[in-house]
C-alpha cells in the first residue's frame, strides 16, 4: 500500500463517516424564544414610533421634563455596579 493509496482510503473513510445534514442548529424551543424576543421589539419600536407620529408636542416637551442630575446619577450607579458584579 503506497502513501497515495493510504490518503484516498482516509479521505474515503471521512467522506463516508461524516454526511451533511441542512439541520438548522439549536431546538425549536430556543428558536422560538428568538422570534418571540424579536417580535416583542418589533411591537415596541412600532408602538414608540407610532405614539411619536400622534403626539409629537409630548416627545418634543419630554427632555425638559427630566432632571440631568438623576439620570447621571443613575448611569453612574448602573456602571459601578456593573464593574464591581464583573469584579467579583
């Protein structure tokens, strides 16, 4: 038997032992919770954009109506607490 030989026989033996399969990977059940996911932000990015198409004097009065000191309060937190689980 010649190095040749040897190397068709391997390459013989793969292509007989592994056969493809058009299996999508993952269960149907983790499939399924994908589109549930991407379907619940689909309904939300609709419903925001359609309450700002019917309301557009409340989006536009909204940014005054916040305080810049809590909500850099809240990054700040947010953040730390990020680190320090990551930390830990």
């Amino acid at each position: 038997m010649t190095v040749q030989q040897n190397y068709w026989d391997m390459d013989q033996a793969d292509t007989l032992t592994t056969h493809k399969t058009n299996n999508i990977p993952g269960s149907l059940a983790i499939w399924a919770a994908i589109l549930a996911e991407m379907s619940e932000f689909a309904v939300m990015f609709v419903v925001y954009f359609l309450a700002k198409v019917h309301n557009p004097e409340l989006f536009h009065e909204g940014p005054t109506r916040l305080s810049t000191s809590a909500g850099t309060a809240n990054t700040l937190i947010m953040l730390t607490s990020s680190f320090l689980w990551y930390e830990a």
